[in-house]
C-alpha cells in the first residue's frame, strides 16, 4: 500500500516534507539513513519520492518524532505549537 497526501491545494510531495524536517532536525543524510535503517543512497531516493510505502513512511515517521521528542524537547513537533 502506498501513502498519498492530497490537500486543498493539490497533492503534497511526502518526501520533501520529509527532507524538510530532517533538515530542521539538523540531521545529515548519513544519520538520517542510520535513524531508519537504510543505506544512505536510498534517502535521495526517499527524497525524491511523491508517495511512500506505508510501512516505510510508519518507521520513518516514528524515528522522527523519537528524534524530535527525546533528544530534541524543545523542539517543537508541529508547525502550528
């Protein structure tokens, strides 16, 4: 199954939202790989991708937030906190 995201503004490209937040977390391409298990060559991929598998978007979005949640606190989770 794969995820799409569709807004009112049309559909949203889930892997530059998450580049985008891994970039706020100031990971590298490196650590980001390490953080969901995967070689670094695949993120680009993962970057580049309008959808996502739902599987690899759930382990990408969980080791995100425990990034976020854990070793960034003050961080906040969502745009509009």
């Amino acid at each position: 199954m794969r995820f799409i995201m569709e807004t009112k503004q049309g559909r949203m490209h889930i892997g530059a939202q998450i580049q985008k937040r891994v970039k706020e977390l100031g990971l590298t391409n490196s650590q980001f790989a390490n953080l969901i298990n995967c070689h670094r060559t695949n993120v680009n991929n993962i970057y580049k991708s309008e959808t996502l598998d739902t599987l690899k978007l759930q382990r990408i979005s969980f080791n995100i937030m425990y990034r976020t949640i854990l070793l960034h606190p003050q961080m906040k989770l969502f745009q509009n906190e």
